[in-house]
C-alpha cells in the first residue's frame, strides 16, 4: 500500500473561484492507524501486543490505541476503561513502545465519549494521563434516568431511541458534540456520522446539517483533525464521514486522519486501501 495520498476536491473549472479561494491539498497518512481498541474495554478482543503484530505484518508505520472513556452513563454494561485498566493500558502500551522501537511507532490515545452531564468528571478524568492523543466522540443519549447507545444495534438501545424520536435524538447527538468541542481539548473528532447508523432509513435534515456545518467550524477553529473512520466501509461502503461531510472538511483545512476503529486485531488498517479511490474517484495513481 502507498504511504500517503494527496487530493484537491477543488476544481477550478467547477467554481471559478481564484486560486486563493480554493483549499489547499490534502495529505492522508495511510501508514497510520489512528483509532485501535484492545480487550481493556470490554466489548473489543485480543491483547494490546496482537494488534501491534498485525499492524507490523501489515506495514504500518505507527499506531494509536485510543481506549474507551466515558463518564457517569447509566448503562447495563460497561463498555469502556476503569482506572485501573487505564493504568494497565499505560503500563501494557510503555512495555510495547520499547518492544517495538525503531519498528513500529506506538501512541496511547483516548476515545473520550462525551456525557453533557459529566464534563467536569471528564475533564478530571482526561487530565490524570499523559495521553499521546484525545479522541472526541459521543456515544450515549440520555433519556434523563438511563443511556442508551446511539451506535448500537442492539434492540434495546434502538427501541429507546426511537420512544424518545430519532429527530430529536440526532439533533441532540450534534449539539453534544458541539458542546464536546467547545469544552473538552480533543485533537480529533471521531466517526462523526456513525451515529444512527442502524436506522437505514434516517436522514439529516437541513437543521442537521446547519449543525454539522458549525461543528465542523468549530473543529476548524480549534485546529482539530476529523478522522475518516473506515469501519464504515463495512457497513455503508464508504468511511464515517460520507463525502459531503469529507468535501465540508476539505474546505475548511481541516486534517483527515484514518482510523480502522478497530476492535479485533485482524481489522488494523481496515479498508485504508480504498481510502483514495473514495477521496478522489478516479484519481491517477501517484
Ligand atoms: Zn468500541
Ligand atoms: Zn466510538
């Protein structure tokens, strides 16, 4: 697989715009996993060091665990790190990275799952570790007495939805995340568009996309990165987020940065090899 690719989703011939109006070239890094769990969150498999090997046999260049965090949901199970297993991470991930040296780069990140109720816990919670990079990402809606997981396609989670209206439900789900980037210090906003992704039949509307449109300012204005989570090729045949969201970020200089989203050790680097045929459909191989 090639290192990087480079793209413009600028065409001069299209817009007439001049050139300093156009966005300048995106550079993905494809030797970089940027999003991996491990078995520490309880709903993903296999060791920190089995996600190390594949991503070595599958020539990466480095690696980012990001472990689940969350704070103060009321859920029926735990689907993310206590303490003591991010101390277990940190210690694991340290014992890797000097394995590893001169072969494989190895960061230890955090999925951080925003909780409106809960930022000042996080914020405690975020500021205890090193962390190499923080994830943003917002996983559970509140009904006011339980979470439910907004990613999930568990009949539990999508008949609570429902109850409490998918409209609603998605237009909570962006102004989270706006608060999530308002308030927490994150470098990437994660698998923006994954939520809701078991109702086939969802769409944004108009004020959905305002928002998306202000979220994606906002990432801007904080020079964060928008990860292009490729887990979603499994799913829908294209990454979280689709194009139009891509095409937004593209205009605003946002960074893009890959992550398999992994949670088993063979899908480390899940679909990077479809990543430039997606970004620039019928792009010269460079
Ligand atoms: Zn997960
Ligand atoms: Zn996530």
């Amino acid at each position: 697989m090639r290192s990087n690719f480079t793209f413009s989703t600028c065409n001069q011939a299209d817009h007439g715009l001049p050139t300093d109006r156009c966005n300048s070239p995106v550079t993905i890094d494809l030797k970089s996993d940027g999003h991996i769990h491990t078995r520490f969150c309880n709903h993903a498999s296999g060791e920190m060091e089995d996600y190390v090997r594949v991503a070595l046999a599958k020539g990466l260049e480095s690696i980012i665990f990001l472990a689940h965090l969350e704070a103060e949901i009321r859920y029926f199970e735990r689907t993310w790190l206590t303490g003591t297993d991010f101390d277990s991470f940190f210690q694991e991930g340290n014992r890797l990275r000097e394995k590893y040296q001169g072969a494989l780069i190895i960061n230890l990140g955090v999925e951080a799952g925003f909780n409106p109720s809960a930022v000042a816990r996080l914020r405690e919670m975020l500021a205890r570790y090193p962390w190499d990079r923080v994830g943003l990402s917002y996983h559970f809606f509140s009904d006011g007495k339980r979470h439910f997981n907004m990613v999930s396609r568990r009949r539990k989670n999508m008949i609570g939805l429902a109850a409490l209206g998918l409209h609603r439900v998605l237009s909570g789900y962006f102004a989270g995340l706006i608060q999530a980037v308002q308030k927490i210090d994150g470098h990437v906003l994660c698998h923006i568009d994954a939520v809701m992704r078991h109702y086939p039949h969802l769409s944004f509307d108009k004020s959905h996309w305002r928002q998306v449109e202000q979220l994606l300012d906002l990432v801007a204005q904080k020079n964060m990165g928008l990860e292009l989570n490729t887990s979603g090729f499994a799913i829908r045949g294209e990454p979280y987020p689709c194009q139009r969201i891509v095409t937004m970020a593209v205009r605003r200089n946002i960074p893009l940065i890959p992550g398999s989203d992994a949670h088993r050790p063979d899908q480390v680097g899940r679909y990077f090899d479809r990543l430039p045929e997606f970004l620039a459909p019928g792009s010269p191989a460079q």
